[in-house]
C-alpha cells in the first residue's frame, strides 16, 4: 500500500502538548496512522477497512 492520505485528524486520546496521534484516508478507503512528533516525516501504519475495524474492536474491547 502506498497511497495518498488526507484528511488527517487528531485522535481525542491525544495529549495536549502537541505530540499526536493522527488518521488519515486514501480515497480507495485505506486509513493511515501516523505520530506527529516526527512533522509527519516519520513511520506510518496503513490498514484496510477491514483490518481498521478490527484494530479498533480489539482496543475497544481491552480497555474494559
């Protein structure tokens, strides 16, 4: 995957000094996460729609 994301978003979970977690969307509906420490020069991780659902069921579920 190597596409072009954006509308990037900061994630509500963010601390308020800054550093960030960010999502962005391609239009063929992969999501990409990234961290803006780096000036979004820095690793990202892309998922597909699938994988995202997922992703997120598992964090929901772990943080109860």
């Amino acid at each position: 995957m190597n596409e072009h994301f954006t509308n990037w978003r900061k994630s509500r979970h963010s601390e308020p000094n800054g550093h960030c977690i960010e999502v962005g969307r391609a239009t063929n509906g992969t999501i990409c996460v990234r961290d803006t420490k780096l000036n979004s020069n820095g690793p990202t991780l892309e998922f597909t729609r699938d994988e995202w659902r997922i992703f997120l069921h598992k964090i929901r579920a772990d943080d109860h």
